[in-house]
C-alpha cells in the first residue's frame, strides 16, 4: 500500500486506475459498517462515480495501492451495478462527518470533521481515528481539531444511530450467532425493543446463542406466555438448558404453559444431570425405519432445518420412530448414503458395530467417544436398546468451554458485503 493511514476526505475526487493503468472512475465516498460497540468500524470499499457518471461499489479487497494522488486497483474487473446503500452502512463523507459525537474521558460535546482509515495485519481496513471539533457545533469555529482514536468518543454505534427498526433491517440478514452477539452489546432498553419486535421463531433462534446471565434476563423481560412460545419454538435440549438456569417454580410454570407435544422431550432431558449424555443431547436426530432408502434418507439429511452435525448421520430404529424409539438396530453415516444408489434400503447399510452412549455417561466419557471415533453426532441408547436422542460435538463444546464463553464472540457481529 501507499501509505499507512490516510483522511478520508482528501481522497474525495481521487482517480482511480485500473492495473494497466486505465482511468476508471473517481472516489465519491468511504462505505463502513456499522457497530454496536466501540470497535474501529470496517471499511467494505469505496463508491466510485465511472464517466457515465453512474456510481458503483468497489470492495477494499480490490483495492491494490491507496496514496495521496490516485487508487489503483488489483483487478480491473469490477461490478457495473449501481451502489445501493444498506442499512448497516454508513457513508464517511455523507453521513460521518459533520456527525455530532461525545468523548467519552470528558463528556465534552465535538464534531466529527474527518476520519482516518487504516490499514490491519488481515488486509481489512478500519476507520481507526476521527479529527473532531471539540465543542458544540454552534461554536466548532472557535475551537480546535483533535485526532482522537474512534474509541474515544460515542454517538457512532450503531444503536446510536440506528432506530429499533434499522437494527432489524440490519440483524436480519446476520446469522442467530451474530445477532446475539451483538445484542449482548445493546442498552438493555434498546435490547427489550429488539426482542419485542422479532418474531417467535428468530427469537428463539437468537436465545439459542445467547449467554445464560443474557437468556435469564430477556426470558424475564417477556411475558410468560410469549416466553413459553418461544421456548416452544427452540430446540428442545436448547429450551431445557435455558430452563434448567431458572429457579424449579419459574420453570414449572414455563413448562405448564408449553403444549404438551412440546413440552415433553423437555421434561424428558431435564430428568437427566445437565453434565451428561442424557443432559445434553437433543431428542430429535433423524430417526428412520430400516425400509427407508437411501432417497428418502438423503431427503431428511436435506433439510436445511436440521443442524449440520445432526445431518451427519441417520439412525435406523424399529418403530416407533419418535424418541424413545423401538429398538435401534444402528446408523448410517451420510458419506455412505452419497456413495450408494437411490433405490437402497438404509437396512443394508447399518452400521450396527459403533458404540452408543449410555444417557447417565459423563462428559470425559463423551470426551472420549468423540476423540476416538471422529465423530460430530453420536447415538444416546438406554439398557432397553432404545434410542433416546444424538449427542453433537457443538452441545459437547458448548459445555467444555469456560462460562461466559459467549460473551466473547470469535467474529465480529457485522453484515459484509459480497
């Protein structure tokens, strides 16, 4: 690259040249996330206008050298399409700057009059400082610019200027994971708006990946009725954990406002201690009676509903079929399905030799069994032969890591562009 840091607008009108040198436009504007947090936002590309005057995106990842005189790219292959902005993005020269915003050492009020984008060891770039304007914008021409770090002030998350419906615009095309991840770092006034306006089922998609003090506290905030929903629309080993964090009365009450079909298999787990298999696993792994075929069987693995740990493998009981079942007679590995006809029953395909779990088998035990099969799902068999439900490796994880793991999330909770 040109240069380590650079203004954003001086680079307002640069030209920007294509690897051999030809001319494609000029920059018009900086495109970045939004955050929820005080985190340097990223920066997604730049919006060029061409000569035609259209104005397009172009990612940062094409960008070859940024300096003082010009942009050139990597590639001169770029998308024609005309920029759109969305709604977790903010433009730095027509949104950004100008932006009122508070430092947070002094509560001093400034305004934002540029912005710094730097370069990280990933080959993302961040908008890592802001030249501000201390005091009120009434008076910003009587005063000073400081370059300050982005953490040194607020006023620029993106619950700061984003409403209730903004952030649902924006959450919505993020995965449950991020979602809850970033709202782990909401208000909790702005929390209780976002998890009123979500439906049942992403709602309960997104207390799945919640932290157990975050589930307590938002399971809390809904009421009951709309809590029991929601714990319906869950999985069920998810729903019993959550659960299993209330206090007996709390829970019952859930539990007896829950359907009774759906209830059930929660009751069922939480007769099991939370540390083993029994606690663990989830009741509803794909279950198939041995007349089933292969078709059949690659359906269900299909299904995008179904976790792709649980999609592993299938299990091939005797009626019936909901768990417990009949008599489980063993399982089919999807890798084996792909390699056989269509036509074939599952019957013969069984393999019948992989050790089971015992529901009452600890967490070094399951351990174990996963380390030395290499394995990412694995049967829960009672002494009676039926099947009781599928531990995966995630349920396993998700219990070996330290508590509050999920207040640390690995990726930060944003939406890329393509």
């Amino acid at each position: 690259m040109g240069t380590s840091r650079i203004f954003v607008a001086r680079m307002a009108g640069l030209a920007v040249f294509g690897p051999d040198g030809a001319r494609i436009g000029k920059v018009r504007d900086v495109v970045t996330t939004l955050r929820v947090d005080a985190t340097p936002p990223r920066v997604l590309g730049l919006v060029v206008e061409l000569s035609s005057r259209r104005r397009i995106f172009v990612p940062m990842l094409r960008v070859a050298d940024v300096d003082a005189a010009a942009i050139t790219l990597a590639s001169g292959s770029v998308s024609l399409s005309g920029f759109t902005q969305r709604p977790n993005e903010t433009l730095v020269l027509g949104q950004l700057l100008d932006a009122p915003v508070t430092l947070r050492d002094s509560g001093e009020p400034a305004t934002v009059v540029d912005a710094a984008i730097e370069p990280t060891r990933k080959r993302d770039w961040v908008v890592a400082r802001l030249a501000v304007r201390r005091g009120p914008r009434r008076f910003r021409s009587r005063s000073g610019v400081s370059v300050l770090p982005w953490s040194a002030v607020s006023g620029l998350t993106l619950s700061d200027r984003q409403g209730t419906e903004g952030l649902l615009s924006v959450f919505d095309a993020m995965r449950p994971a991020d979602v809850a991840a970033a709202l782990s770092e909401l208000p909790r006034k702005r929390q209780h708006e976002v998890v009123d306006a979500l439906d049942d089922e992403r709602l309960a998609d997104v207390f799945e990946e919640l932290s157990e003090s975050d589930q307590r506290e938002l399971i809390g905030h809904l009421d009951v009725e709309r809590a029991a929903d929601v714990l319906e629309a869950m999985s069920p080993d998810d729903a019993a954990d959550l659960l299993g964090e209330l206090g007996d009365e709390e829970a019952g009450r859930l539990l007896s406002l829950m359907e009774p079909e759906e209830s059930e298999p929660v009751r069922r787990l939480l007769t099991y201690a939370a540390r083993t298999a029994g606690g663990l696993m989830t009741p509803e792994p794909i279950v198939l009676r041995p007349d089933a075929t292969v078709a059949e069987a690659l359906a269900h693995v299909r299904n995008p509903d179904v976790p792709p740990a649980l999609a592993s493998m299938v299990f091939v009981c005797r009626p019936p079929s909901a768990t417990p079942t009949g008599r489980y007679l063993g399982c089919v590995h999807a890798q084996r399905l792909l390699r056989e006809a269509p036509f074939e029953l599952v019957a013969g395909l069984v393999d019948s030799e992989l050790a089971r779990l015992d529901p009452d088998a600890g967490m070094d035990e399951i351990t174990r069994y996963f380390a030395t099969y290499n394995l990412v799902a694995g049967p829960v068999v009672d002494a009676e032969d039926h099947l009781l439900g599928a531990v995966t490796v995630d349920d396993l994880l998700d219990h070996l890591l330290p508590d509050g793991w999920r207040d640390q999330p690995l990726t930060d909770p944003e939406v890329t562009r393509a």
